[in-house]
C-alpha cells in the first residue's frame, strides 16, 4: 500500500472512530489489538479491544459530540502485508485540549486491514 492509500485509510480510519460507527471500529481493529496511551507524566494506561468498545460504546449511547479529526500525518509506509501510520492531532480528550501524537500499525489480514497495535503519546495543549 503506498502512502497516499495508508493515510485515505487512516482518514477513514479516523473519521469511523470520532463519530462513533461501532460496526466499523469493531472491525477495523483486530481482536488482538493493544492500544498504549503515554501522558506527560509518562503514565502508561493500556487499552483492549473490549475496553475500547466499551470507551466509544459509551460515547455513542451518550449521543457525546464527535471527536476532532483534524490530523497531520507525519509519517505513512507500508506494503501489501503491514504498514506503519504516524499522526499528529489536537483534540478535547480527557476533559482538556490536548496534543496527541498516534502511532498506528495496520496489517493486512484475512478481514482486510486492521490495526493490530496503537500507541498515543497525549501531553496538554
């Protein structure tokens, strides 16, 4: 997958998860996800597949307005099997504005392409 292609995924990607489409975050994430979130204490929270439909379940049910999806993309490699996404993004999470620096590992699996690992580096803004 060339970089043009990762980051129209990843908008879509993107775009799925801040409006809360649980169909579509249930199945671009893979079972085996693990998504690690860094603040700017160097606390390290980690997330399941389950607790992060739990998080945007809830989001949903609550009717919460759709998250930011204003993003930079720093950095988008990849080939047919595995590819590597870098986004930069500034949002209200966690009851403050923050900047949020993702790293998103996409694989190519028998479901099509999912995240298979996601790490967030959050510090505020």
């Amino acid at each position: 997958m060339n970089s043009e292609q990762l980051i129209a995924l990843s908008k879509e990607f993107i775009h799925n998860a801040t409006t809360y489409n649980m169909e579509y975050i249930d199945a671009i994430y893979s079972d085996a996800i693990v998504i690690v979130m860094v603040d700017e204490n160097d606390g390290v929270a980690t997330f399941n597949k389950q607790q992060l439909l739990d998080y945007f379940g809830t989001r949903n049910r609550e009717k919460a307005a759709p998250l930011s999806q204003d993003a930079t993309f720093l950095y988008a490699e990849g080939d047919e099997h595995s590819a590597m996404v870098i986004v930069s993004r500034e949002m209200t999470f966690n009851q403050r504005p923050e900047k949020m620096l993702f790293t998103l590992l996409w694989e190519n699996t028998d479901k099509g392409w999912q995240v298979v690992r996601e790490s967030c580096a959050i510090r505020p803004l």
